[in-house]
C-alpha cells in the first residue's frame, strides 16, 4: 500500500460516515443501494491506496476520479456500471461537502460525462406468456415451497408491488410491520420509497393462492420465541425465518429453469408487466403511477413506450400492408 496510513484511516471513515448515513435513511433508500455504494466506495478507496504519496485533498479531486474512471474503463467495465460509479461519487462528494466541515472540496464532479447509455425498456411480459408460467407452475406444485412460491409470484404480478416491499408483509401484522394484508378486503398496504404507504388492491387468483399457501404455513412457523405472535412474516423460508429479497430472486430462477422457458423471468419483470398490463387496459397512466408508487410521473412514462411496443406488435401482425411484400 503506498497511501499513508493516516490517509487511509481518515478516507475509510469518511466512507464509513457516509454509509452510516445512508443506513439511516433506509425508507429512502435500499438496502441494495446502500450496498452497491459500499462496494463501488471499497472500490475507489482501493485505487487510491495505489497512488504514491496520495493525500486527501488530491484524492477527493476531480482530476483524481477522472484518473480512476478512466482506469475502471480500460479494465473492461460496462458503461452501465461506469455510470454507476460515477454517480456513487458524486453523491458521496455532495454529502462531503454537506457534513464533512473539517475538509474542504474544490471539485465539481457534475461536469464530468458519464458514458451514453441505451434507453432500455424494461422487459413484459405478455398476458399469455404470464398464463403459462403461472399454470406450469401450479402444474408441478407438489411441496409447500412450491405452493408458497405460487402465492409470491402471483402477489407481485397482481400487485406491481416491489420485491423488497413484498418480503416485508406480514400476516397478522402490528404497529412496527412495514407491510400488511387483508384477504378480506383484498388489498395489501405496503411502505414504499421515500416512506410512503400506499395500499393496493389484489385480485381473486392472489388471494386464493395466499390462502393455499397459509394452510402450510401454519407447519413452517417456528415453534420458539423467534417471532411475536400477532407479528408473522407472510413468507417465510424452510428455517421458519423471514423470506429476503436475494431468497425470491433465486425461487423465481429455479422457476424459470423449471418451466423451460425460454425468458429468465424476475420479480421486477412481473412489476414491468402488471404496469404494462393495467396501462394496455385503462390507458390512465396517473393511475398506473399511484400503483407503482412513483412519485415523479416520468418515472412511469416509460410504460407508455413499453404499450407502444405492444400496439406496434399488433399492428405488425394484423394490418395487411405492414408486412414487407417479398415478392
């Protein structure tokens, strides 16, 4: 390591400040978020433990993270992750110059250009590529995983909840739950982004598949002290703890492996494909919006491209001149 010790130290606090901060502030924002920092921070730390003789003040310049862009760039990076770092930067700049009173940063990290990135539609599915999922795996329901993960998939794709909001519904639930749901009405309420209830309707298959699913729960509940009684996780994994967020991605990547299908289908896919769904239908996008629990409306514009997508395919397919004439 050729950075001074002393340097060292005092740049892994300000880190280490920093994700306290961001740890605080979890209704705002992720766990994931704050992890990805966490490592694109390590990551920038360790370079500058590269540099000879390094101190703070050259390191937290803007001549010194154009250095380490372009070091990331010519290791092979993607230009989605290159922006990423970037942005992890800038913000981690920003909250310096807010909270760390004792330095002084000249830098203006906003002129530097990140790399131009596609404008990626997320991927929807179609309702009967949804249908077929759905009924491969009820077809193949044999354990009480199986029927758990049933009533995962179809609350997500009912709701458009988030992943990490649907891991933090419980059933029954208390003052402290983050989440909750009420078959009877047939709605779920769940705290979003930027600590924001909202409560969202569920439709009958959901509902019925949470019912499934609750007769075999009752065999999963753990027999200890591990969860109050009036405060129960309304997923739970095969050790009677709480599902997590990385628990329902790999159930829906066995699943999709399962199927044999040939689309690798995530939690986010069937949040794409309920807001592309609802939008086909009602055409309210401020509705849609609500659902999803935006609270910039651009945020949910991006569906009406992906419903573009879907009366181009249409049209493709059924006017008469929208083929190309191969004669």
């Amino acid at each position: 390591m050729k950075v001074d010790i002393k340097t060292r130290d005092f740049l892994h606090k300000l880190v280490t400040d920093y994700l306290m901060s961001l740890e605080g502030n979890l209704g705002y924002r992720s766990e994931n978020t704050v992890r990805a920092a966490k490592s694109d921070l390590g990551r920038f730390l360790d370079y500058a433990s590269t540099k000879e003789n390094a101190l703070a003040q050259k390191i937290l310049t803007e001549n010194f993270v154009l250095d380490y862009i372009a070091q990331l760039k010519k290791s092979g990076l993607s230009d989605r992750s290159l922006s990423r770092h970037l942005s992890t930067l800038r913000k981690w700049f920003a909250w310096l110059e807010n909270y760390a009173t004792n330095l002084k940063i000249d830098s203006n990290l906003q002129s530097i250009r990140g790399p131009r990135l596609p404008n990626l539609l997320p991927k929807a599915l179609s309702v009967d590529e949804i249908d077929l999922f759905f009924s491969q795996r009820k077809k193949y329901s044999r354990s009480w995983i199986d029927f758990r993960d049933i009533a995962v998939f179809e609350l997500a794709y009912s709701s458009g909840v988030r992943v990490s909001e649907l891991v933090n519904i419980d059933l029954p639930s208390c003052k402290n739950s983050l989440g909750s749901l009420c078959l009877k009405n047939m709605e779920v309420e769940v705290l979003g982004k930027g600590s924001k209830w909202r409560r969202l309707p569920i439709g009958e298959k959901a509902r019925n598949a949470i019912e499934e699913w609750l007769k075999y729960r009752e065999h999963v509940l753990p027999t200890n002290e591990n969860f109050v009684s009036h405060n129960i996780p309304l997923f739970l994994n095969r050790f009677g703890k709480r599902l997590s967020v990385r628990g329902i991605q790999r159930r829906f990547s066995i699943c999709s492996i399962q199927s044999n299908s040939r689309i690798s289908i995530t939690p986010h896919m069937l949040r794409h494909s309920f807001a592309s769904h609802i939008l086909q239908s009602s055409k309210n996008l401020r509705a849609v919006q609500e659902l999803l629990g935006h609270v910039n409306i651009t945020s949910t514009q991006i569906y009406t491209k992906l419903d573009y997508q879907f009366l181009s395919e249409v049209y493709d397919k059924s006017h008469p001149r929208a083929k190309k004439n191969n004669s």
